[in-house]
C-alpha cells in the first residue's frame, strides 16, 4: 500500500485533476509558533523564509554563518524543498555576538525577524503550521469541487502519513524488510525506514477505517486522542460527552503506531487491528519494529484542515489555504479532492 495514490478516498469519487508545484510558490507553508521569544539569552533566533532549499541545507548554511557546529543550530520541523516556507531557528552564540544578518541574504533565503531565546530550539515546538497551494490546470466540475471541499471543512480529513514518509522510489518498506532480515544500514537511514514501517503499518489499519466509515466516528473500544497533542484515553463507553467533543474537533480516533506492547483497544477496534496487522507482510514489519525497541504509540486517524479557505483565480486556477497540526500531510487534503499530479513528476 506504499503507493499512497491508492489510498481509498473517504468522500466518494475524485472530483478534479489538476497539476501541482508547477514552482516552488505554488506550495508554501508557514510555521505557527508555539511561544513567544524570551528576548534573551544566548540562543539567536531566526525565522528564515526559504526557496527551493530543504531544512538541513538551511541549517548547515547558518552553522557556517555562525562559524560553529551544526549540534549548535536548532530548528521544530522539517519543511521540503519544493516549497516557499517560513520557519523557525535557533543558533547558539555563547558570547551573544550576533554575525552578520545582511550576509544570509541571498536569492533564496531571507532572514524575516530575529531575537534572542534563552533555549536552543527543540524539534516538535510548533503549533502548526499554515498552507497555501495553488492548482493549476484544473479539471472539473467546479460546483463538485466546492462540494467537496465544504465536506472536509465540515468533516476533516483521514491523517494518512503520506509519500514523503516512503521515499521518492516509494521503496523504504521494502528497505525497512531488508533492514529487519539483516541488511546493514546507516543510522540516519536506520530512522527513516523504521519510520517507513511505522507509517505503513498505520495507513493499512486507516485504510481499513476509511473503507468502513469509521475514521471519523469511533469504534467500540475506540482509544481516542485530544487534537494536537499525543494524549491519549480509554476505551470507555460512548456518551453524549464524546460525541460532542468528536463533533468540535476535540478529540479523534486513533489508530496504531507499532512498537513493543500490547494494544490498547478493546471490542470490535482491537479485532480490526489485529486482522488488519496479521496479513501479508505486516507481522514481519511489526516484529521488526519491535526488535528495534520502539514502544507502542498512537496517531489520530482523523486530521482537521482548520480555518480551510479556498478562491478560484480563474476557470482552471484554484487556491487553498488551511492550518494543519504538526506531523499531517497536506497531501492528505489534495488526495480527497482526486488526481493531483506534481508538476515534476509528469512525463
């Protein structure tokens, strides 16, 4: 199922086609803060907006800049390359002697606002973050298009992990099953496929929530996750409580990241888990991810595109825009709406 083109779609048929990333402008993400700066300290706090450069390009830059190690450049996520993006980072100057700032300025990296933060910037301490995508070439039924997507502001969207996770060949899982059968790796790569692995073995069992409609409304011994955060509850018996906390976004369904230990589900959500993670290759997946150590944890199955907002620019030119929590796809949302080609990709 690493072809994520082939996940089911939870609002019926695709109601467009259309090309996206025809330019980097086309796709650009905003970091929503999590705090405000300290004002002090010895950490030099950066919000840089990038052009066609990935996070860790951006982060050996100011490491040179900065004449220090890239251990002292902190930043909350990883943003991709084939974007306009604004984000956060921090660089450790002990003797709080700021370099200078005119000399990062180049055609494809400005520096938009800088302070300093008593703390080096931690991966993960961001609210969100803020997406606007343009669609071009757009084919369809425009009032279908509007219908669609006025059903995801209403009902939000199942939170796939999406491509990114599986690699640009779409082969970690089956570098992750070499990897568990012995194959030696590096360590960078070692994280990336135990993280291919992980996501895979999710979207199956989502897979299976989206095909029986039960991604957005819970199952009996449902294990439920307050929206934005890793907290988790239940099972418990279902309530007038729960049902109007699901219905504002409060709380969501949550499926399987797999690690050691046993699940947590109960009743009808238990058995669909466990038929769903005995089939095909996922036993040998799931003992891999447990030789590894990792600890079972949960994800949300449903993801809320906040605030969706969306304007035709012309017959065939469609914008988004939508905040989504840190760790979801906005491919996730292009996915629902139908066949939605990266400009780069077309042959």
């Amino acid at each position: 199922m690493t072809d994520t083109s082939l996940l089911p779609l939870a609002f019926g048929p695709a109601v467009l086609e259309a090309v996206f990333r025809s330019r980097p402008e086309d796709f650009q993400v905003d970091e929503i803060d999590a705090f405000d700066a300290s004002g002090e300290g010895e950490h030099l706090l950066l919000t840089v907006r990038k052009r066609g450069l990935n996070t860790a390009e951006v982060a050996r830059t100011l490491a040179r800049w900065a004449g220090i190690g890239e251990v002292g450049i902190g930043y909350a996520g990883l943003k991709d390359r084939h974007a306009v993006t604004t984000q956060r980072f921090s660089v450790h100057l002990p003797k709080r002697v700021s370099p200078d700032l005119d000399a990062l300025v180049k055609p494809n990296l400005e520096v938009v606002a800088s302070t300093w933060h008593s703390r080096k910037l931690p991966r993960g301490a961001l609210e969100g973050n803020r997406f606007t995508l343009v669609l071009r070439q757009v084919q369809g039924e425009r009032e279908a298009i509007d219908a669609r997507l006025q059903a995801i502001a209403a009902r939000g969207l199942p939170n796939w992990f999406g491509e990114q996770r599986f690699g640009r060949a779409g082969d970690n899982v089956a570098q992750a099953l070499a990897m568990f059968e012995g194959r030696r790796v590096k360590r960078e790569q070692r994280s990336m496929l135990l993280s291919a692995a992980r996501s895979e073995l999710f979207n199956r069992v989502l897979s299976a929530r989206v095909t029986d409609g039960s991604w957005e409304r819970g199952l009996d011994g449902e294990v439920w996750m307050l929206a934005g955060s890793r907290s988790v509850f239940g099972p418990e018996a279902w309530s007038d409580a729960l049902a109007e906390r699901l219905a504002r976004f409060d709380i969501h369904p949550s499926g399987p990241l797999w690690g050691e230990g046993e699940l947590r589900t109960q009743g009808a959500c238990a058995a669909l888990e466990t038929q769903v993670l005995t089939q095909g290759d996922a036993p040998a997946l799931r003992a891999g991810l447990e030789s590894a150590r990792l600890k079972q944890e949960r994800r949300a199955l449903r993801q809320q595109a906040a605030d969706l907002q969306w304007s035709w620019q012309d017959p065939q030119t469609l914008e988004l825009r939508f905040d989504l929590v840190p760790g979801s796809y906005a491919t996730a949302l292009l996915h629902e709406l139908g066949a939605v080609r990266e400009a780069n990709r077309i042959t």
